[in-house]
C-alpha cells in the first residue's frame, strides 16, 4: 500500500504550485458555475409573459377598449400598437414584430346585448410554439363577468400543427453551429502558441488582419457545408422544410459564420493555454442555448439579462432562421436583425485583430 502511494505527496505539491501559477484557471472553474446559476436562475421562466401584440380595432368603440384591457389586464399580452388593417398584422407577424394579432371586427359593440356572439379574430406566430400556447391562454383568462369578453377565433400562422421539430430544429441548427464554429477556432491561437509554430508566424510578413482573415476563411467554408449537410437532415429526418429562400438563407448565414469564428478567435487570443480555451468556450456554449431564444422567449428575460442576449450572434440569427425556414421571410423583413448580427461581426473581428500580439507573450 505505502508502495502505491509512494510520491502522492511530491505530486499534489506540484499541482498546487501549477494551480497557483495558473490563477485565471482557478478563477474561471471557480466563477464559472457561480455567474451561469445567477444568470440562468433569473433568465429561465417556463411562464411565457408579456407577448408583443398588436390590435387592429375596426370597431373604436367603449366596449372594444374594455375588451382589449382585460387581455392586458392577463400579463400574457402586451399591446404593442394599433394597426389598420388585417393585412399590416400578417405583414408585421411575418417580419417577427409581434407574435399575437388582435382583430376586432366593427360590429363588435352592436352585438352587445343581442343573441349574436362578440367574436374576435385571433393571429397567433405558430413558429414558436410556446408563446403560442400561451397567447392561447391569455384568452381564456378574462373574467367572464368583465365587460367586452368576447370568443376568440383563432388562426395560428407559420405552423398550424403546433409540431415541435417545425419550432426546434431551425434554432437547434443556429445553436449547433455557433458551438461548432466557436470551437474550431478557440484553440487556434494557442495551438500555435503551445506547438512552438507561433514564432513562424512572427518573423512572417503577415498582418494582423491577413492572418485573423486566413484562419477564419477554412472553417467559414467548413461551416456553410455543414449548414447544408443540417438543413438536409432536417428535412429528411424531421420533415421540416425551408418556406422561403435557400439563397436568402445562406447568404445571411456568412456573416453569422464569420462572426461565430470571430468569437472564437477571440477566445483564442485571450487564453492562455488549451485548457483556459476550454474553459471560455464553455462560457459561451450555455449562454448561446438559454440566452437565445432557442428555449425561452427573450421577451421574457430581466432586462439585464436581455441586454446580455445581444452579445452573441446566435441570437439574431435565430431570428433569421425562424424567420426563413418558418415564416417564410425575405431579406427586407430580416433587415433588423442583419444590421445587428453586421455590427457584431465587425466588432468581434476587431477585438480579434487588436487582441493579436505578434509575439509569446
């Protein structure tokens, strides 16, 4: 037995005084489930709130008011605007504006009182089936003793089946593919550094830019073949097929791409050793999961933590995913959420190219 453990001294000292050297190591196993607790804890509500609205009114009358305020008086519905007609609601609900659509027909208030029912159309965003379930809900609510209660008929949009891979598989391949494009190039850098190939780097003539531009371009042609490879399977395995434009698709997945291999090469640039890029890429795989909206509406977040959620690429272009695949949405109705995902792409790149220092050290 002593024989066994002979040296078991010599070697924990060792780690320690590793452990000691390495203090942003220690740091990150130590903060990093502490800061992803508090974040996750308050970020994941399973009761879906405050779903963005829009009213299209055709009655203006007291009794239309009264049955709009008991929908906002659920918290399930926020009325976000009045629209004018039926088709500027479908046009907004294509664009991702809003996820519910309240029409109320003209003749709302006259059948008060009478034998004819107060009926109200409903529009409902299918592409994410838990807020359409609970939009669904908030018509349920209203006291049945408030005045203006009327029956809903509603018309779910994007996906009338309510099928759950119609909704997962568009954000599960956005998800899927920052993790893998983070990962590709987060131990880059370091590899170099660590392979001694670095030093080759240095008396090179290549710029900061050509070479954080000349790693990235392999992995971005990487990428988009497996971007293909994803939706394939999709649509063969889970039957979920893409409603708008491939090319739209993949033209507004380059700069997701890039800007996803930009976070890595940040990573890269910042960690130390293999093992501190491990640890940073773990930092931003669970964020991209629960912070996105792949699982939970970001409308329900704390507004600090949705602010957090525009740090990562992936939540735009989940947006431009559902809004493709699902919506069947054009470029112009995804310019929002391309102007973001270009902002971040420029700026991850800059961080990179800044962050690179032609040297060991």
């Amino acid at each position: 037995m002593r024989g066994a453990l002979y040296g078991y001294r010599s070697v924990a000292i060792k780690e320690l005084l590793h452990l000691q050297r390495d203090r942003l190591t220690v740091v990150m196993a130590l903060l990093l489930p502490v800061i992803q607790l508090s974040l996750y804890g308050f970020a994941i509500d399973f009761d879906v709130r405050h779903i963005r609205t829009m009213a299209v009114d055709l009655d203006r009358s007291r009794e239309s008011r009264a049955y709009l305020d008991t929908l906002r008086n659920t918290q399930y519905l926020d009325i976000a605007g009045y629209l004018a007609t039926p088709e500027e609601a479908e046009e907004k609900m294509r664009r991702g504006e809003c996820r519910v659509a309240v029409i109320i027909p003209p003749d709302f208030a006259r059948r008060v009182g009478t034998r004819e029912p107060q009926t109200v159309r409903v529009l409902i965003d299918g592409s994410d089936s838990q807020v359409a379930l609970r939009a669904r809900m908030a018509f349920l609510r209203p006291s049945a003793s408030a005045p203006g209660v009327a029956e809903a008929r509603f018309n779910v949009m994007y996906n009338p089946q309510m099928r759950t891979p119609t909704f997962m598989i568009p954000g599960l391949i956005g998800v899927l593919m920052q993790i893998v494009t983070v990962s590709l190039t987060s131990f880059s850098l370091v590899r170099e550094r660590e392979q001694g190939t670095l030093e080759q780097l240095m008396v090179s003539p290549v710029g900061r830019l050509g070479l954080m531009l000349g790693k990235l371009t392999p992995y971005a042609f990487l990428a988009m073949l497996e971007m293909g490879a994803v939706l394939l399977i999709g649509n063969l395995a889970f039957d979920v097929q893409v409603a708008g434009s491939l090319v739209t698709l993949f033209l507004l997945t380059i700069p997701f791409v890039i800007a996803s291999l930009a976070m890595g090469l940040l990573i890269s640039t910042v960690a130390q050793n293999q093992a501190q890029a491990l640890q940073f890429t773990l930092l931003t795989m669970m964020p991209s999961i629960l912070l996105s909206g792949f699982i939970f509406p970001r409308e329900t977040m704390p507004g600090f933590i949705y602010l957090i959620t525009f740090a990562f690429p992936v939540t735009f272009y989940l947006e431009i995913l559902r809004g493709v695949v699902v919506r069947g949405a054009g470029l112009l109705d995804l310019t929002p959420s391309l102007l973001s995902l270009l902002a971040i792409t420029a700026i991850l790149l800059a961080l990179s190219t800044l962050r690179f220092r032609k040297s060991l050290a």
